[in-house]
C-alpha cells in the first residue's frame, strides 16, 4: 500500500509500495490520506516530504477494473466517481500540507497518478523510464474539474496542456522538463533518489514556518484553492 | 522622498536618498502626488514615465520597524492597513496611469518593494547589484492576494512564480530575465537609467493616446485590479486590523 518513514534529517518519504500499477482505489487513496496525515501531525520547521514508489509505475491512475467489477455501466460510473471524489481530499491535503513537497516519479504516471504527482510543489522523473501520460482522451474519459484547474496552475505553456490533454502524449523525461512541467530528469533511479534527496535536504535548511509555507503555498493557488474547497489563505504573521 | 524631473520627453520619478525606501505613508503619499502631478501633463501623445532610485535600494518593503515602534498591538495592526491601502492606491494610480512606465531597478527590491516594481510596464534591471526579492516567506508574512494577481500577471510560468513565493527567491538581473520577470538588464546604475530613457523616447515616438493605453493596461491587470480592494493578510473581513495575530 503505503508507507511513511522519517529519515534522520527530518524528511518524510511516503512510498508506494509493491510492484504493481498502484492505482488508486479507495484502499490505496485511504492510505495515502492517512500517511499524509501523520505527517501533517509530525510537522516541525524545515520539515520535507518526499513522495515515490516502487517498480515500473508512480501510479497508472484510478482503478478501472475494479470500477468495471460493479457489474453494470451505471455501477462502474458510480465507482469511478466515487475514486474521483475520494482523490479530490489527498489533492487538498498535499496543497496545504506544511512543508514543501517532492514527488520522485520513478515510473509511469497515468491520469490520476499525474494529478497526484503534480500536486507536489516539486517533481522529479527518471529519463531512461516512464512516461507522463494523461490518458483519458485515449479510453474516452472526461477530466474532472480539479484536475484542469491543477494542470492549468502547474503547467504554464498553452501549447504543453493542449499537447498533455488533447493529443494524449506520453511525455518522457527530457521532453517533460522542456514542456516545463518537472524540474529535472536523471538518469536512473538511484541518481533520481539521490537528486531529490538533496533537494528535499536543501529546502530542509532554511528552516520555515510550515503553517506560514503552507499558507503562501495556498495564495499562489487561489483558484485550486476555491475548487478543493480550502478557502482563503489565512493571515499568520511572526513580526 | 521622491522628485520628479522631466528629461527630453520622458518623466523620471526618483526615490531620494541612500536608505532603504521604505514604503511608509510619507513616503507612499509622495509618490502618489508626482503621479497625480503627472495626470495633469497632456495625455496625447503620451509622455512615459521612468522610476528609479538612489542608492543600494530601490525599496526594501514596507516600513515593518515603523509599524511595530509603538506598543500598542491596535496601532501597530492600524499602521499595516494604512501602509497596506496606501499601495494598493499606489497600484491603482500606476496601472491606470495615462502613459508608459518603465522601471529602472537599480538596487534592491524586495516584498512590496518587488510589488512595486513589478506594477511598472517595462522593468529594467542593474547588471552587477541588486536582487528582486518576495522575502515574506523568510520573515514569516504571508503574501497578499493582490501580490499574486500581480505575479501572474507579470510572470507567465508556473514555476517561477512557485520559485519567487515559495522559495523567496533572490534574483539577480540575469535570473530574473531567465525567468521573464525583467526585460533588459543594464551596466551600471546610469547606464540602467539610460537604457530606459532611451527606450522611453522609442516609445514617445509611437504617439500614442495616453488614455487609450492606460485603459487597455486596465483590462490587461483587470486581474491585480480585482484585487486591490482588500488585502486579508492586514484586516478581517469587517474590516478589523489583524491585531491578535502579529
């Protein structure tokens, strides 16, 4: 499912655990909640999170099998709404969580698994492996509300979201660094560990109020904010 | 405080004095009456206008220390929201101002002091010295709504915006073009000065109608204008000052 661990220089790593797709279905997004959580609770001044996985994938997205397990399309719709709204929280917590956030994309991320990955302040990938993929013009899916308005705040260049949204492109490192939309490929996955590792370190050092972070991380997004319901950012002011 | 002086066919607004230009009211009020002195310069062909500072600093901010000199948390709380509504009319007076502006940044810009010169049409920055600076996240403020409005106005990518808020960034001339947020970096201090005189006469020669420009600067910051109204990171909803909480 998930894990959460704390290194000795105060950072949080949330990983995905096991080899499979990590699709999020209400277990894994619970559990992904949860850990969230704990770290939110376990917040102090220069405190990092770091999101990965395991294996080939981030994450392919929602779970569709299961959604399509209901038995009849009425059924399989209601799920895959169901996923939708329960992905919609964790979207809210990572955007008001205080610290700064990392994701390491060490493998596929589809559609939902994007969503989750962009979520983070930060996003590193692998150059040799995995691709960026917003799958749901290929399998005939319409994207929710807070995910355009995510893409929208997170990825700048008009071209790259109709190129990610309308053409499907399955965007391999170097070019998702190009089309602006992570910070950095490396080469594998242990240069993409290390990478992140010390850039979660760097940000670490300086030591900020993370109810303060969190707040300003809120007013750079103000629509996302109004559709996760987060409200207004609040005034907090250490003078 | 500020003078304003006109050379060939544009205006040059200075901030005096080798401090920090803090952005107090005297300070604020100064500037906001050579801009209403300009209102009353024929609008057509539009003159530009040029802001520049002495010294190390073109403004480090709003004048906090002066703000807190008093121990009364409801006059300290009273002292931001003047400082704070006082801007926003300088924003607004800037952005429907009837003619070009330029800044010519050739020290240090930081929290409202960026702000500032982030609401000038063109920004031109010194080589060597200076950086622009959203320092609220190193001193524990949170950054107005308004100011956001302003960045993505002005800084069309994501990631930069993310870099100047969420990193309080200090960016140096080069960083800054890199980044899209300057236009044209310059030598030295006269020579950032020149280059935007020089730009300013490029475009006194277009002729253009001052009223007509400022209103189509308007609908372009319609955005930052939306929000001036308010800053909630100085007062509630009621209009209460954030006393408590400072």
């Amino acid at each position: 499912m998930c894990t959460l661990e704390k290194t000795d220089d105060n950072i949080f790593v949330l990983t995905l655990t096991g080899d499979d797709e990590h699709r999020l279905n209400p277990t894994l997004i619970g559990s992904i909640l949860s850990a969230l959580r704990d770290a939110k609770e376990q917040a102090t001044s220069g405190s990092v999170l770091i999101t990965t996985s395991r294996g080939k994938f981030f994450s392919n997205g929602f779970d569709l099998a299961w959604a399509q397990a209901a038995g009849s399309k009425p059924k399989a719709v209601e799920r895959l709404h169901h996923m939708v709204e329960l992905l919609k929280p964790v979207v809210a917590e990572l955007i008001s969580l205080p610290m700064p956030t990392i994701a390491a994309i060490n493998g596929h991320a589809a559609a939902g698994g994007l969503i989750l990955a962009l979520s983070h302040d930060y996003v590193y990938m692998k150059r040799d492996r995995g691709v960026l993929y917003m799958s749901e013009v290929d399998i005939g899916l319409t994207i929710p509300d807070y995910f355009n308005v995510l893409l929208r705040a997170k990825i700048g260049s008009p071209s790259a979201r109709r190129d990610v949204l309308l053409r499907g492109a399955k965007v391999r490192g170097d070019e998702a660094v190009s089309m602006g939309i992570v910070e950095g490929a490396h080469d594998n996955e242990e240069r993409l560990r290390e990478a992140t590792m010390s850039h979660g370190k760097q940000l670490a050092s300086r030591k900020w109020d993370g109810e303060v972070y969190k707040e300003i991380r809120k007013g750079l997004y103000p629509e996302l904010c109004v559709v996760l319901g987060l409200g207004e950012a609040e005034v907090i002011a250490k003078l | 405080m500020c003078t304003l002086e006109k050379r060939g066919n544009v205006y040059i607004l200075t901030l005096t004095g080798n401090d920090e230009h803090r952005l107090n009211p005297t300070l604020l009020d100064s500037i906001r009456s050579a801009l209403r002195r300009l209102r009353s310069e024929p609008t057509s062909p539009s003159s530009v206008l040029i802001t520049t500072a002495h010294g190390k600093f073109f403004s480090n901010g709003y004048d906090l220390s002066w703000a807190r000199s008093t121990t009364s948390q409801s006059i300290t709380s009273s002292r931001y929201m003047m400082m704070s509504s006082k801007m926003r009319g300088l924003a607004s007076d800037l952005i429907s101002l009837p003619m070009p502006t330029i800044a010519a940044i050739t020290g240090h810009a930081s929290a409202a002091g960026m702000a500032f010169a982030l609401c000038h049409d063109y920004v031109i920055m010194r080589r060597d010295r200076g950086f622009l600076y959203m320092s609220e996240l190193d001193i524990g403020l949170v950054v107005p709504a308004w100011f956001v409005a302003l960045l993505e106005c002005k800084i069309g990518n994501p990631k930069a915006r993310r870099d100047v808020v969420l990193t309080a960034a200090k960016l140096t001339a080069e960083m800054a073009v890199e980044k899209g947020i300057v236009d044209k970096v310059g030598g030295s201090a006269e020579e950032t000065v020149e280059a935007a005189v020089r730009l300013g006469e490029e475009m006194f020669k277009r002729k253009w109608d001052g009223q007509v420009y400022a209103k189509n600067r308007m609908v372009v910051m319609g955005k930052v204008l939306d929000e001036l109204g308010f800053d909630g990171t100085v007062e509630e909803e009621n209009g209460k000052g954030i006393g408590s909480k400072l």
